[in-house]
C-alpha cells in the first residue's frame, strides 16, 4: 500500500490533515540540509508521540564497535555510525500552564506542512485545542542557509484565538541525545561547557573516541505583533542542556513570534579553542541581517541552484513533483565544497547505513554532478577516493593481499571499511570497479585528463593489482576465474564467477595499462614519480594482461546469454510474475537461505555491466540479456529502476521505462518500500535524474561529443534539463517530434541527435 497523503504539486511536498501515524514518514520526506549538516523535519514544539528526532554534521561520525556473533579474521572492529548531533530546534511552549502538544491535544485541525523544494524553506500551521481549552494558531517556518551554512532560523508564531493567554516559550539545546541504531547504547559526545551571553547560548562537545569538537549554539528573540520586544528571561541549565523561558501575557489575535538562529561550529573547520568566539560572531551576523533577509538569500542561493540543475516536465505533475524532490535532496546532501565530504545513502534523513560512502557514489551520484554543476565538484568526489588510498591498501593487506593491492571499502567513512556482514565485506569486492570506473566516466564527460597523471594513476594501480591477486588461474578451464563473491545482486552469496564482477576486473586491468601508457609518454615526470613510488615492473604489468585476456565468463549457448554466475542455470527459473503477491516482498517474506537458492535478482547486476558498458554491446545483445534477467528482478534495492529505466528507454520500451522512472523518482514519496520513516535514498535519487537525461533524454558522450537520443513517455507532453559540458551549458527541450538546442557558452558545440551531427552556435535556438 503506497502512501498517497503526499498532495500532487510541482514545486512543494504538502501534507494536509494531522496523522500520528505518519509523523516519521513526513520528517524524513520533509528532512532539511545544506551540505554541512541536516535535520529530519521534527517539531520544535514537544512531541509525546512517535518520533525519530535526529539532527547530524557532515563528516562528524562515531566509530561504534561491531556486534557480531562470530568474529572472523579481516572483520572491521567497529561500524561508522553518523552521530545524532545535538538538538537546537528545540521550542517548547506553554499556554496558561498547559504544554503544547500535538499528541495530547484536544483537537488539531487545518494541519498543513510544506517543503518549499523551490525555495528551500519548511512550513507547518495548525490551530489547536490544549487540554486547558485555549485554543491558538500556530504557524512556523525554518530554512538551513546556504550563505552561512553553520546557521539554520527558525520563525515560530502562537496567536490565541478563543481567549488571552500566558505564552512561554523555552528555546533551548540539548545535548542529552542518542542514536536511533546505537550497537551498544554508548554514550557517543562528552560535554565539555555549557554557557550564555545575553540572548546567545552554547554547549561545546566532544565526540567519544574520534574527538569531534562541535559548538552547539542559539540566539532568540521575541516579537508581539511583529515588533521585537526586550524582556527579562529566566535561564534554566542542567548538565546537558540550557532553555532560556520567556514569558508574555497575550490578547486573544495577537501574535508572538520566537526567532530563533542555530546551528553547529566544528573543529573540522576552526580551531577548537576558538568555536564558542566564531558561533558568537555568526549568530550575531546572521541576527543583524534578520530571518526575512536571510531568507530572501536562501531564496536566491535555491534559484541559482535550480536555473542549472532543474528538470522540467510538462502535462504529468507526479513525475515533475518526484525529479525535483530528487533533485533537491541531492542538493541539500552535498555540494562539493568539502573533498572530505562525500554522499550518504541516506544522506541526513536517518542513521541506516551510518550515514557512510557506498560505491553509490562513483556508480551513479557522479553523473548527476558532472553535469549539474562545475566540474571541480566531481573531481572532489575523485579526490575522496584518492586521499583513501593507504587506508584501501590497508583494507586489503587485513585480507592477505601484497604488493599494494587496494580493495576500497564498502562502507566507510575515513577510507577503512566498516561494514560487518562477511558476505558484503569481504565478497562484494565489484565495489572496486566502480571506483576505477568513475575515473573514466570523469574524463570520458569533462575532457579533463589532468586528474590521471595527478591522482588517478595511482588508484589505477592499486585497482589492478588487487584484481591481479583475486582471480585465480582453472587448471581444468584453462582460464582465470575469481572465486567466492557477491555480485550487484545480494540475493546471491559466495558465487563463483559473478558476470559482472569478472568483466570489470578486466576491464580495469586493461584500462589501467591503457593509462600507464598514456602517461608514460605524455607526463613523463608523472610517470618517473609514480612509478618510483609503486615500485611497479614490466613483468608485473604483463601478469596483469594475462589474467584480462584469459579471464573466464560463465556463457548459455541455450540462452544466448552470459550467466550471472556459474549454476544460476540450476536454480528453479520461475519468473517474478508467477510469484503470488502476498510473497513479496521477498527480503521481508522469505527466510535468507529460500532466498539464496532463488533465481530472484535485487537490483541490475549482469545488466550493470550492460549499463556500464553499453557500447561494448550491440542493441540485440542488450535486448536479449535484458528479456533474459529483467523478468528474475524483483527491483528489492532503490538502486534498481533507474538502471532499467534506462535500458528500456534504449528499447524503445517506453511504458516499461515510464514505470520504472515513476517507481525510481517516488521511491520515498510513495513509500514503495514500506521504509521511508528511516529514512530517504539519496544516492539513489542520483539514478532518477540519470533516468531522465540518459533514459528518455538519450545522453551519451560518443568520441568526446554530446549525443542525444530523445524520446517522450506518452503521459508527458515535452521535458527540458540543462547540460554543463565541458565549460559550456546545452539546454534540451524534448517536444512531440522535435527538440530544442540553446548552448550557452563562447565557442560552437558539435553534438549528435539520433546519430547525426549538429553544430550548435552560442545563444541560438536549434530544433532537430
């Protein structure tokens, strides 16, 4: 059952009426970030009911132990976990004694709340009736700034409307927090000071074991009827928490307003001595430009973002409504200003998988950032996995592996892997071609070679040496096979031989040596270092070449198709569509051992490859690998409808690719997964824009040129997205028959619509 209390709209989230019951779902879909921290849309107001309360810092994580039943050699001690930062939206509020509470209240009615995704701010109003029967009219809004991403604001507005009432408001910040998915119930921040100044108020703390200095800070102000007033205030402070209470006597339909600035300061980006002094100065910056002023920048720093990365849709509001939910909870996650940083699955909506990298980054948040924004941001994203090359080294030396052999981690917050199920962290090592492959697709998009002979080559080499090592020589095959792993699809464990797996072991062999090549004659300084460095010979690269030509690849002559892996032939090949409903799904339904012996696939994962690699195939071979595997798929992981999405678009198989763009770009908004209170799918997201641009767009980079496939679901009537292409910016507008070219830049651009070339001149309009 999907959730359908979300009101169509093409630039907001509303939800209309007070439902206890999906009050976590709306504070994940309604989460606020700016790339420096985050917040789930939890009431400021007390809250007695079921809530999922979480504020995070980017880059501020706690490393909690493992809890594992068995341990086994090469386990990661401890599981990364994003901390649940110290609390500063918190208002409560009092009418005549009687605290505010939307869980014990009388009556709650014209409920709404909006996300303004256009703007970037959250709202929510309601009329209520206390227990004590005062009744008032609440009505909030709060943004996180982009131009002072250490501040958030927050207008908070009670107006009482059957009587005069005594209103207290209490700000306050609370350190008194924990994690939702704690291992051990630890206490993750030690506090060190608690202190005020007037109308400011500051905890400084310290994370457990990683010591993270973070300052927690406010600023109030009250106002009666839109003038701010001067009062005495009470200030009340315990070991872990400080509240200013002000207290105003107010007729019936007048209205008092609490202002309220917060945020975060961190040792990541200010000397630790010195948090409390810059927290001062920027509340205090902040609080002279007032929340309108700041506001209005907030508006502006959104329509700059959206005047490049928008994607309009025209005649079908769900689907304009899902891309830009997408697209702005991408851009509220991460924005490239920090190499250091780097894209969470669930970004700072929820705890689930710490809050750590994926290999979602380099698979599918990549493009979404070449093309949406400046280069030099997914050169940052490169860049991460760069400064992590000893630790990936690392990583596989725990696993036996020599020489300076990288495997990079699965999950990981500082470069080491921390993630504990055996069958993720040792086996699904097709993680590492991702990494190499993001390389490629960097310089395949930009032009930008700069980054190999720099950077690159190194990670390169690690890559290959590692795939060197893992592959195993078949007396009886007489070719290389590697052994004992886990595939794109996590429905099948320690398989031999993953289609996938092995075909971008070779080819990041192959594009490795393909690269030392190219630098050795083209950056011989590069070259003489890094080879210094690597200590890498001739012989080893040629040991290299003959695991990539002789690597083994399970193939049906019956089927026509390559195996995802050896024996899935044995399995009972019974499709998805014969499976009873009431089955699904299975990850929820079936025990895990029922599981592995199905033929059912999680996500793209011989198709993955397909995905990558598509012009290493022809249409026919894509075709029947695609009618082979897509109908075993049951689409169980967010990363699954985007890539099939795509290739149905490539098909020509348009309801089926509209169906998959629809499920990919409302995964959270509908629910699908029955999941959402925990959390939205960030990176994810990333693959409903691919969807749009690569799938019904056709964008592919062919011999350093834009080409250009468009094609039009029949419930839509045109779609327009903007291209920065190398230092120039291409609009698309896809219309019934025809489409739009305007190129903004300096020089003409030479691109490709349906196979034939088309020069475009700045500033013009083209139609093909």
């Amino acid at each position: 059952m999907k959730n359908n209390y979300i009101k169509p709209d093409n630039w907001s989230i509303i939800e209309e009426g007070f439902d206890k019951t999906l009050v976590k779902s709306t504070e994940s879909l309604m989460s606020l970030g700016n790339g420096a921290m985050g917040q789930r849309a939890n009431f400021e107001e007390h809250y007695s009911g079921e809530t999922f309360q979480g504020s995070y810092v980017a880059g501020v994580y706690y490393p909690d132990k493992t809890r594992v039943g068995w341990w086994k050699n090469g386990y990661p001690e401890y599981f990364a976990k994003v901390l649940n930062a110290p609390n500063w939206i918190g208002i409560n509020v009092s009418v005549n004694g009687e605290q505010l509470d939307l869980a014990t209240c009388i009556e709650v009615k014209d409920f709404r709340r909006e996300l303004n995704m256009k703007e970037g701010w959250l709202s929510r109003s309601f009329k209520a009736t206390l227990e004590n029967h005062v009744e008032i009219q609440v009505e909030t809004k709060r943004f996180l700034s982009l131009d002072y991403d250490e501040i958030g604001a927050i207008e908070y507005h009670v107006t009482p409307l059957n009587s005069e009432a005594q209103i207290i408001f209490s700000p306050y910040l609370d350190n008194g927090i924990t994690n939702e998915d704690s291992n051990w119930d630890d206490k993750f921040w030690d506090i060190l000071s608690i202190d005020h100044d007037q109308e400011q108020a500051f905890i400084v703390s310290r994370t457990m074991k990683t010591n993270f200095y973070v300052c927690t800070s406010m600023q109030t102000q009250v106002s009666h009827n839109g003038q701010a007033i001067k009062q005495d205030k009470i200030i009340n402070d315990t070991i872990d928490r400080i509240e200013f209470v002000y207290k105003n006597q107010v007729s019936k339909g007048d209205t008092i307003t609490l202002t309220k600035f917060g945020g975060y300061t961190s040792d990541r980006y200010h000397d630790k001595n010195e948090l409390v002094a810059v927290a001062k100065n920027t509340l205090k910056t902040v609080s002279d430009l007032g929340f309108d002023v700041l506001l209005d920048k907030q508006k502006a720093s959104w329509a700059s973002i959206w005047d490049m990365a928008d994607i309009t849709i025209e005649g079908d509001v769900a689907a304009q409504q899902g891309i830009r939910f997408n697209i702005f909870h991408l851009n509220q996650t991460y924005l490239g200003t920090d190499a250091r940083l780097n894209i969470g699955p669930k970004g700072f909506t929820g705890e689930k998988y710490g809050g750590s990298t994926y290999w979602d980054t380099e698979a599918y948040c990549i493009p979404f950032y070449m093309a949406t924004k400046d280069q030099n941001v997914a050169k940052r994203l490169l860049e991460y996995r760069y400064n992590h090359l000893e630790k990936a080294i690392e990583n596989a030396e725990k696993l036996g592996f020599t020489n300076g052999a990288a495997l990079y981690p699965m999950v990981t917050m500082n470069g080491e892997e921390c993630h504990n199920e055996w069958e993720i962290t040792f086996e699904e090592i097709h993680r590492n071609g991702a990494i190499a492959f993001a390389i490629f697709n960097y310089h395949r998009y930009t032009g930008d070679y700069s980054y190999i002979p720099q950077k690159g080559l190194e990670v390169l080499i690690g890559i290959a040496r590692f795939w060197h090592q893992r592959a195993t020589f078949s007396e009886d095959k007489q070719k290389y096979v590697i052994l004992g792993v886990t595939g794109p699809n996590e429905y099948e464990n320690n398989v031999n031989n993953n289609w996938y797996t092995n075909y971008i072991a070779k080819w990041c062999i192959e594009y490795a040596l393909e690269n030392i090549s190219i630098v050795e004659n083209d950056y011989t300084t590069d070259y003489t270092r890094i080879m210094n460095k690597a200590q890498l010979s001739k012989a080893e690269m040629e040991q290299w070449k003959s695991v990539a030509t002789q690597m083994y690849f399970p193939y049906s002559e019956k089927h026509d198709v390559f195996l995802q892996q050896d024996g899935f032939l044995d399995k009972e090949l019974i499709t998805v569509s014969d499976l009873p409903k009431s089955e699904r799904p299975i990850n929820q339904k079936w025990s895990w051992d029922r599981i592995l012996r199905s033929p059912y696939i999680k996500q793209a994962d011989t198709l993955q490859g397909f995905y990558f690699f598509e012009d290493h195939f022809s249409i026919n071979e894509l075709e029947r690998h695609f009618d082979f595997y897509e109908p075993f798929t049951v689409h169980e992981s967010s990363l699954s409808p985007c890539v099939h999405s795509i290739q149905a678009a490539k098909l020509d198989r348009m309801d089926q690719a509209y169906a998959f763009y629809l499920r990919t770009s409302r995964l959270d908004l509908d629910d699908y997964n029955h999941e959402v209170e925990e959390g939205l799918h960030i990176t994810s997201m990333a693959g409903t824009w691919m969807s749009i641009v690569e799938g019904f767009g056709g964008m592919r980079v062919v011999d350093g040129k834009l080409s250009f496939e468009p094609k039009i679901p029949e419930q839509w009537e045109a779609f327009s997205f903007k291209i920065n292409f190398r230092h120039q910016i291409l609009k698309v507008n896809a219309c019934l028959g025809h489409t739009h070219f305007v190129l903004e830049g300096d020089s003409e651009l030479e691109i490709l619509v349906n196979g034939k070339s088309i020069t475009i001149s700045p500033n013009n309009l083209i139609t093909v």
